[in-house]
C-alpha cells in the first residue's frame, strides 16, 4: 500500500520535570525548590508535538513505551491535547515513565539533569515497525541512539535496532530522518554511522555532526568569530557518509545545510533579546520540528532553514520545552521582527 501524508515520531518519551532552585548546593547541604513544572521531553516526543504547535495540516504519530504511572498519564494527555495519534505509545505494567529532573539555578538559568531511563529501555524495533505497518506514514523521526539499550543492542546483520527500523521504514516508502542527543563521540560514531546511509536528511547540532565525521567543532556562539566554510565541510563530510537528501548542522549563531548535490545553504539564528530567553531546554527539537515541517510543505531549503531557527527561538521564550512554539507563520514572523544574526 502507498504511504499515506502522515509522521511517525519514533524513540525517547520522557517527563521533564523543571525544578527552579535558589541556588545548587554543595554535597550534604539544602536547596530551596520555588517552582516545580513538568513538561514533555525527549527527541522522539517533542518534535511530534513542536509540529502539531507549528500547524501541521498532516496526521501525527508518537510511538514509545511508558509506564502505568502518573507521567505516563501525562504524556498520554499531552499527546492527546495535540491531537497526536498515541495507538503506539505502549503502557507496560511494572515500568516507570521515564523522567529527568531539570535543576535550573534561579539566576542564571544553568541546569543540571538528572535523567531516569525507565521504559524507554524497552522500546523495541518490533514495536516501532508494527506501527509503521499500521500508520504506513509518509515521514519517520527517529530519536535517538543511545537511550534506548533494546534498540542499541546489535543484531546478526551488523546493525542494531535503529538501522533495522530505518531499513524498514525505507521499504515501506517512508522518508526517514534522525536526531541524535549528546554521547562519547566513539560511542555516537558506532550507534549511528550505520544510520546515515538509510536516512533521507539528519538534523543535528555542531558537536554531535563533528563527532560523527571526527572533526573538531569550530566556535558556534553568537558573539564568535565563526568559521563558515568550516561549518559548510562538516555538514558536506556528513552528507558524504550516505545521507540521501539532505544534512542540516544547527548551532547557536545559525545553521547550515548540505546536499550530496554539493550545495550549501546558511541562515543566521534570531536576534533574541536576553531578557526574552526563559530556557534553552528543546530548542533544538524546536528547530528540527521547523526543518521537518517545512520539508513536508516542501518548501525551499532556505525557508525550511528560517523556520528551523524561528522555531528555536520561540521556543526559548519559555522554560518548558514546547510551549513557546506557536504557529509557524507566527514564529516566522516575530523572528523577522526581532531580525537574524549575519550568515
């Protein structure tokens, strides 16, 4: 059967639960918590939801595995409250959603994480191609290596979970893309380089893309001197490891895209006033959730590249990790207000 026009958001379902404190303490001593609010995480969910926020006129499917607990309620609800299908988001007696508690220090905003991987370990490749049997979507996110040991774990081909999935979703007649989140760069190198041939596009930031091409990331914060052409090499040098469409590199200052065509494309990020910046915490969801969609509008790579940054900075204007993203002609439109940073 065809594809149909839907999304498949696949892998790390989690509650963050931000915890703003007085200040981080030293070992054995107290801090004060002043305000405690749980959001949707992780690279699998918020990119599903960033896309229902940003208006996304096609159907949208979560799949992962949660517990039969309080945040597993929660994410279900939120799900739904997007409008989000969760036929795939699978309930296991006995495990516990999985959850990361967010530090923020009231002044300053510095965060610091303690994560628990709960159910997201039991999220197999099974699970996620019974779906896309189901869903037969048109687009599958997958999100991320790393974070889920029962779709790290190899398998007798050489690959692991991911490649099967990939591959699946491929014969299927889906496109396919891939976040990756923060790991030892020969660990990502052996998770994800088996990935890069069966993806239509990755979105991912400086560090993760200069660890799996095994360059040095050159200065990427608004304020730097930043090395163009450098970002454009690595962007290219991940394309070259298979990528079928489409790598975007994203970093503070802006981003940059690549083609196996050898084009290049680059967009400064928003000008955010610092006083508007709440959080950090999913914008580079945000941003991939921009690309995704205007991808799926087809849109110019240029315009999927100015969503891509409009996302994150809306999405910074809050401390949660989707509730800054609105309507994509919105978000286009404050960022153009604000104005962008030189590429």
């Amino acid at each position: 059967m065809a594809p149909s026009n839907a999304v498949l958001c696949a892998g790390c379902v989690v509650v963050d639960v931000n915890k703003v404190i007085d200040a981080y303490p030293a070992r054995d001593h107290l801090a004060s918590i002043l305000a405690v609010s749980p959001c949707t995480g992780g690279p699998g969910l918020n990119l599903a939801i960033d896309l229902a926020r940003l208006g996304a006129r096609f159907p949208i499917a979560i799949v992962g595995v949660v517990g039969h607990d309080t945040h597993g309620e929660f994410l279900r609800a939120e799900c739904s409250r997007h409008g989000l299908d969760v036929a795939g988001l699978t309930a296991v007696d006995g495990a516990v959603t999985s959850f990361t508690d967010a530090m923020v220090e009231q002044e300053g905003g510095r965060r610091t994480f303690f994560h628990h991987v709960g159910a997201n370990a039991l999220l197999t490749p099974r699970l996620i191609i019974e779906q896309i049997a189901r869903v037969r979507p048109a687009f599958v996110h997958l999100g991320a290596p790393g974070l889920h040991p029962g779709m790290d774990a190899p398998t007798p081909d050489g690959g692991n979970g991911w490649t099967k999935v990939l591959q699946a979703a491929t014969d299927a007649g889906a496109e396919t893309n891939l976040e990756l989140v923060d790991l030892p760069p020969a660990r990502l190198r052996a998770l994800a380089l088996g990935c890069l041939p069966l993806l239509d596009t990755i979105v991912v930031n400086e560090l993760e893309a200069a660890a799996l091409v095994e360059a040095t990331p050159p200065p990427s914060s608004v304020g730097e001197d930043i090395d163009w052409d450098a970002m454009d090499a690595i962007a290219h040098a991940v394309v070259a490891r298979g990528i079928r469409q489409l790598a975007v590199v994203h970093f503070p200052a802006g981003c940059v895209a690549a083609d196996p065509s050898g084009r290049t494309w680059r967009q400064g990020s928003v000008r955010m006033p610092p006083a508007r910046v709440r959080g950090t915490t999913g914008a580079g969801d945000a941003f991939a959730a921009g690309v995704v969609f205007g991808r799926r509008e087809a849109w110019p790579v240029e315009d999927c590249l100015r969503l891509g940054v409009a996302a994150a900075a809306a999405c910074l204007t809050d401390l949660g990790t989707t509730d800054g993203v609105h309507q994509a002609e919105d978000v286009l439109h404050e960022a153009d207000v604000l104005g962008h940073h030189p590429a």
